[in-house]
C-alpha cells in the first residue's frame, strides 16, 4: 500500500512530462507509418527517353520537353563514317524525328526510345553523299539499309557521338574485288612451273609489314624465282597504298625485269623485299601461269577510294666515262676502225666495248581522291650506274 501510494502521488507530480512523452510517442509512429505509406504508393518516377530524363515531369509537360531536347540533340550531335583515309560527317537533317509514334510509345518507369526514319528521298541523297566522298567504287559494295537501320537505332538511343566503320557494312563479296593486274613475262618456263606449284596466293595482313624472306623464304624457291615473284607483287602493289618499301635492285635488268620494277632477292645476303600495308584490312595477290613464260599478279581486296597511278621519271643522268688502251698495231687497214685526223695529229679509235650512261629513276606514286584533287610524292627510287666505254686507241703526231 505504502508503495502504490507513493507512485500515485509521483505521477500526479509528473502528470504533464508524462503526457509530453506519450505525445511525442505517437507523432513519431504517426509520420514513420505515412512515410512508409507514401513511399511504397508514390515511388520515383524512372522514365526516360533516350537520354531525356522525364521522371520530375508530369505527362503534360513531356511534349514541351522531348521536342525541346530532340531540336538540342540533333543541333549538337557528331555522326561520322569513316573509311581508308576519309571521314564523312552525317548530315542528322537526312533523319526525320517521328513525334507522334515515339510519344505513344511512352512506357513509365522504363528506357524508351526516339523514333527516327529516312524518307526514299533522302535515303537517295545520302546515297550520293557516299558516293562523292568514298567514290562509286565503294558505293556499290555499302549496304545502306543495314548502315541506316544502325544509325536510326543509335539516335533513338540519342547517342551523341558516333563513328561508323563502313566496311562493317559492306557486301560479303567485297573483299574480293580485283584492284589491280600486273603481268611478268619472259620468265624461263623452268621457273614459272615451279612458281606456281609452290605459290599461289599470297596474303597481306593489316597495318603489317610484308616480308618475302619471312614469308616465302624457307620455301623450295630459287633466288632467281623469288626475285620474280618479288618483282610481281612490286608491279601489282605500286598503284595502291602499300608504302615503305625496302629491296635492292639487279646491277642489270633480267629480262623479266622493267625499269621501276626490278627487285633483286638473295637469300644469303639478306637481300629482302619488304613493304607496308598501312590500313586495316586484308589484302590478297593471286599467281597464275598465263602463258609458257608469263605469270599474272592479281591484288584482290575491299576498294579503295583514291585512285592510284605511277610514274617513271627519270631524275639524274649519270655520264658514263672512258678508257683507252694503248695499242701501236692500229692503222687505216683496221677492221671497224675510227680516224680522228686533226692538224697536230691522228688518232686512230677502235671501239672494244660499248658502254652506257648510268641513271637514277623515281618512282612517284599519284593519288586522286574522290574530289578530284591530286598529290604526287616519291615511294622508291633505282640507281643504276653508268658503264665506260673502253677504246684501243693509237696516236701519230704530225711533224710541225
């Protein structure tokens, strides 16, 4: 009894820090239970539409804001293709935003997607817009519908930076278009034979050096042999892109030879032919037996859009000098003989060897791109050196 009493008149004392409590009790259950509530009934909105973030915006408002952000995307968005040496800037005016399906298309709360299409027209005009920049040659070879349909698909994501790598999109067959024919002839039948027994294709691989020792020289082939096959893929590979050439050339042309195209392999000597293929494609040289003593160099690969040409120029004449010997048994009665008779003397000239000028030739690659506009510059260069003619020769001078 003694303790009730005392705990009665300890909460009449109290009564109202009591009440405060119990008050505050309550608010807190009170605002965790409509917090909890109203989350689990009204989550955050996670709607977007490619990169427009349409969560903080009511329904009413979406048409204001996508064709706002579509205008800003499409007046700031990059879209390149890009090809060999040429890069060609998508005009986005080509793509026709469709408003109304992309609206009706609206999903809450999930990643939706701007619908654009081309019309026939302008599918037309980006057509011809490859064409001028990557040429008809690599024109024929795009399939457009695939490279729109990829474009089409990246914009209604609303990606803002994009580059395309247009053989991606090209025909299954095009990297077996003939590039460019080379024929070597007055080649011994012996050697054509067994050329086209061991070696029938040759493979270029990407941004790689080409090696006929690396390659071909562990194989059954002479010097003689793999200076020829050398001296083909030279002939079929000047008009193309392949750079960086490094060989060394015969003192004298074989005649299977040319001047510009005449390559000189020596296993022993580590006289190599080597070269570059600076894109990042495969290309390949076929070899083909044409004739008794002629073979065909054939390179096959995707297009090129510039035109390549070759030019001999002969840069430096270098004069041949010449050697006399002393021979007292000429006279007039000498077969083949030349008289020199002047005031003070004659000399009497026998020609034993013919000689001739040396001469240093470059070899100046020409491209033409698909504007029209044309460079030239040096890929190689051949020196050949001169060769003296040799005289007998006999002097008489006259008595003054």
């Amino acid at each position: 009894m003694v303790i009730l009493r005392h705990f009665i008149l300890y909460f009449k004392r109290n009564i109202y820090f009591m009440i405060s409590i119990i008050t505050l009790f309550i608010a807190i259950v009170f605002a965790a239970t409509m917090f909890f509530v109203n989350d689990i009934s009204n989550p955050p909105s996670s709607t977007t539409l490619g990169s427009i973030y349409l969560g903080a915006y009511e329904k009413d408002q979406y048409e204001g804001i996508v064709n706002a952000e579509i205008s800003s995307y499409l007046d700031d968005a990059v879209y390149q293709i890009s090809y060999q040496n040429s890069i060609y800037n998508i005009d986005l005016s080509l793509f026709d935003f469709n408003f109304e399906l992309t609206m009706s298309s609206i999903i809450d709360n999930q990643e939706n997607l701007a619908y654009f299409s081309m019309s026939e027209t302008n599918l037309t005009d980006l057509a011809s817009q490859l064409e001028l920049n990557f040429s008809s040659r690599v024109s024929d070879v795009i399939q457009l519908d695939d490279l729109v349909e990829q474009i089409t698909q990246d914009m209604g994501n609303m990606i803002s930076l994009k580059q395309y790598q247009l053989a991606d999109y090209f025909t299954t067959d095009a990297n077996l278009t003939v590039l460019n024919e080379a024929v070597i002839n007055q080649i011994n039948n012996l050697d054509v034979a067994k050329i086209t027994e061991i070696v029938e294709q040759i493979t270029i691989e990407p941004h790689s050096r080409y090696s006929i020792l690396e390659h071909l020289g562990a194989l059954d082939l002479t010097n003689e042999q793999l200076s020829i096959i050398s001296t083909g893929i030279l002939k079929v590979i000047v008009k193309s892109h392949m750079n960086g050439f490094i060989f060394h050339t015969n003192p004298e042309l074989p005649m299977w030879a040319a001047t510009g195209y005449n390559v000189r392999v020596l296993k022993v000597n580590q006289y190599d032919f080597s070269f570059y293929n600076s894109f990042e494609y495969t290309y390949q040289i076929d070899i083909e037996q044409i004739g008794l003593t002629s073979l065909r160099f054939t390179l096959s690969g995707v297009p090129f859009v510039d035109v390549y040409d070759v030019i001999v120029e002969d840069k430096v004449v270098i004069p041949r000098d010449t050697i006399y010997y002393e021979n007292e048994d000429l006279n007039e009665f000498t077969p083949d003989i030349t008289i020199i008779d002047t005031a003070l003397d004659t000399t009497y000239l026998l020609l034993l060897e013919a000689g001739y000028d040396g001469n240093i030739y470059y070899i100046n690659r020409t491209v033409t791109d698909a504007f029209g506009t044309i460079t030239q510059y040096k890929i190689y260069e051949e020196q050949y050196n001169a060769q003296p003619d040799i005289y007998d020769r006999f002097i008489i001078e006259k008595e003054g």
